[in-house]
C-alpha cells in the first residue's frame, strides 16, 4: 500500500513534489467516480497508472528515458526532489484532479 505516498517511509526531510504525472488511466477514474472516493484518498491508494518511480539526478533520468524509449516504455520525469522546510517529509501532487499534500509526521 501507500501508492504515490509510499516514498514517505523511505526519506528524511524531503519535499517530493509530483507536479508533471501521466494522465490517469480511464479506469481509476471509473473506480474514483463509481465509489465517490476523494481524489486525494486515490493517489494514496492507487498508482494511478504509474508503475514504477526511479529518484535519480535530472542527467541520469535523461539517459533512462531514452532507454526506456527505446523498449516503447512510457517515461518522463514527473517532479523533483528538494530539502523539505518541515522537520518531516512530504509529498506534494499537482494533477488535474487537485493539489494534495501528504506528510509523515
């Protein structure tokens, strides 16, 4: 569990934010309107149709997109990672469907 919140259990004061995502498939948002679930509940639940996220430099994620490409993977870079404010660490999402903050004080 934790799906785009997961990262949370695994950094120290560190702001994540998740500002340039992939559009949400057809189906969580079949799931979300069919069960009236928050939006900000679905990114902590769901993946939301990101299988797999790789912190890495922005140079090194360059590299990786482009061989992602060339398996017809779909890759890009969905945020950044910058030294949190807070004595905790966060999780900001900016999506079509909202602005959410999540924190594991």
């Amino acid at each position: 569990g934790g799906a785009q919140t997961k990262v949370l259990r695994f950094t120290d004061r560190l702001r994540i934010v998740k500002n340039n995502m992939f559009p949400v498939p057809v189906l969580f948002q079949l799931i979300q309107r069919e069960s009236g679930t928050d939006w900000s509940e679905m990114y902590q639940v769901f993946n939301m149709g990101h299988r797999m996220e790789v912190y890495l430099s922005e140079k090194d994620a360059t590299k990786v997109i482009e061989c992602a490409r060339k398996y017809n993977v779909d890759a890009q870079i969905i945020g950044y990672c910058e030294p949190s404010s807070a004595p905790f660490s966060q999780v900001f999402i900016r999506s079509e469907y909202g602005e959410f903050l999540y924190e594991n004080v």
